[in-house]
C-alpha cells in the first residue's frame, strides 16, 4: 500500500482536514493519533477517487464502487495489503418521509481506516467530533489498531439503527389502538406506509447478516488483540433487528388483516340496515304502485278518506309485520 500523502495541519493537534474550496479538488477529512490514521470523504466524487487511485494501491474495481451511484450489495474483498467492505445502513429522509437505505464504504489496512459514506452519517460524524476533540476518546477507539475502529463504527452505526426500529414499534402500537376507534378506513395508508417502511428496513438488513459474520475474521490482522466477541456483540445486534422486523412484520399483517375485518364488519352492517329498510318498504312499494295506476276495479279505489286511511292502515301494519318477523329471525 502507498504512504499516505502530507496533508496540511490546521493545528498542533494531530487532527486535520482537507477541505478544498473548489469542487474539483479532493475533500478529504483526516485524523491520526497513536499511530492509527482515519480518513473520512462523506459523498464521494470523482475527485475524491482520483486521490485515493494516486495515493494508495486500491483496486480500480474498488474505487468504481466507491463513486458508482448504484447501491453496491454488502460484500467483503480481501487484498494483500487491505480489504474493502460495503455495508448498509437504514436513515430516514426526511425530504421524501420514507426509509432508505444508505451505502458505507470502507477499506482497512495496518494502521489505516477510510470510511466512506455515500450520504452523511450522524453516529460517523459523532464518533469522528468525539475523537477530535477528546484525548480519551482517541485512546480509547484508536489505540487498538483500525481493526477496533472499525468495530467502534459498526458498533455505533447498530446501536443508531435501533431508535429508528422503535420509531416502527411505536407506529405499530398506535395503529393497533386506532383500528377499534372508528377510523378503520384512515388506517389503510399509514398500515401501508408501515408495511413500507418494514420492507425497505429488511431489505438493508437481511442481504448482509452473512457479510457481518465474515467481517471479523477479515479485520483480525489488522487489530491487536482477539476480536471475536466485539464482532459477535454486532452480529447479535444485527439478528435483534432481524429478528424484531420480522415480528413487526408479523404484526403489520396482522394489523392489515384486522382492520379489513373490522371495515366488511361495518360495511355488513351498513348494507343489513339497508336490506332491511328495502324488505320493509318493497310492499308498500307495490301497493301504491296499484293504486297509483287508476284502475276502478281496484279495492276502495272509490271511497275517498276511508279508502285512504284503510290503506295507510294495512300498509303500517304490514311494515309492522316484517319488521317483527325480522325481529324474531333475529336479523335486527
């Protein structure tokens, strides 16, 4: 692997930054400190893999998925002298109100870390202002070689996937209460939205739960100590997650399933009220429909006021009938 270049220091401190003023040039965040560097290019350019191409020994392959706009699927490429790492972590944008998935590349090698995220990540940027401005947090994630590192920001990555899992949970919870509150058909979009969002998280997740169980064994060599069960504390985070999105998605069908039931319930009962007052009025219906047609031979047809409230009588009292013949089949 090529040296790293002189990268002008802001400080005395062993943090810096290259921040170019035009966008043609590199913009590449560095910090050093006991012997370990990390460098950080947030949303990559094509300057930005000229640099990396000019100074380190990474395969062109690798830098064409580093500046590729396609998602790359979770993978693990071993070199001689460092290995490339593609990752998948849930955000939600906020420009769109959905989750997505969001591309994190990484390559490690003795004594170096470059992480490369395709958009802006907070538990990144939070762990980068960390070890900037503390002496104990450097000691602490970068005294152990890049192998640790890297854990640390994986570690950090999971534990910020777990209120945006909580996020759906508490979704869910809201939903279930709703569906009982007479606002069954509102419900149809935010269950679907839901649904949504549980499919896009379990798409990040799933495609890399073999990519996480291979990942310390790439990353040993270049930690000073046994790994294992930091990386076995990840792919347990990682299978807490899978396995609450598959309940969740248990419940979301659950959810959908109820509330359907519960609007054909009204709707049964809205078309019975109807079916009834239809039964009730079809032979009142009918009779004015004879009298209406002003045929002498007609009963009554000729008796004036007595004709009418015969009528009005037989026709209350045959409404009556039906109604207490539904009655007692116990149709109302």
């Amino acid at each position: 692997m090529a040296s790293l270049p002189n990268i002008r220091r802001s400080s005395k401190r062993t943090t810096s930054a290259l921040v170019a003023p035009e966008r043609d040039r590199p913009d590449v965040q560095c910090l050093e400190a006991h012997g370990l560097t990390w460098l950080n290019i947030e949303e990559p350019t094509e300057a930005e893999t000229d640099w990396l191409a000019a100074h380190h020994d990474f395969h062109p392959l690798d830098l064409e998925d580093v500046l590729s706009r396609r998602r790359q699927r979770s993978k693990i490429d071993e070199y001689d002298g460092y290995v490339f790492l593609v990752l998948h972590f849930p955000r939600f944008d906020k420009r769109t109100g959905r989750l997505q998935a969001t591309e994190l590349n990484v390559f490690i090698g003795p004594g170096l870390l470059i992480t490369i995220p395709k958009e802006p990540l907070k538990p990144i940027s939070a762990l980068w202002s960390r070890c900037e401005t503390r002496d104990d947090a450097r000691m602490d994630h970068m005294s152990k070689g890049s192998g640790f590192l890297l854990y640390a920001l994986v570690d950090q990555m999971f534990d910020y996937c777990f209120p945006i899992l909580d996020k759906i949970g508490f979704k869910l919870d809201t939903l279930e209460d709703a569906i009982f509150e007479g606002e069954s058909r509102e419900l149809v979009r935010d269950i679907s939205n839901v649904k949504q969002e549980i499919i896009n998280y379990r798409k990040v997740i799933k495609p890399q739960r073999p990519t996480l169980r291979m990942l310390e064994r790439a990353v040993q060599r270049y930690a000073p100590e046994d790994l294992e069960f930091y990386f076995d504390d990840i792919v347990d985070k990682n299978e807490r997650i899978w396995d609450s999105l598959e309940n969740y998605k248990e419940v979301a069908e659950a959810l959908e399933a109820t509330n359907e039931a519960v609007i054909t319930h009204r709707l049964n009962d809205m078309l019975a009220v109807l079916t009834i007052l239809s039964a009730v009025i079809l032979p009142l219906t009918l009779i004015t429909g004879f009298y209406g047609m002003n045929i002498d031979a007609l009963p009554f047809a000729h008796n004036g006021m007595a004709s009418f409230i015969v009528l009005l009588v037989a026709m209350v009292a045959l409404a009556g009938g039906v109604l207490w013949y539904f009655r007692k089949r116990k149709w109302l």
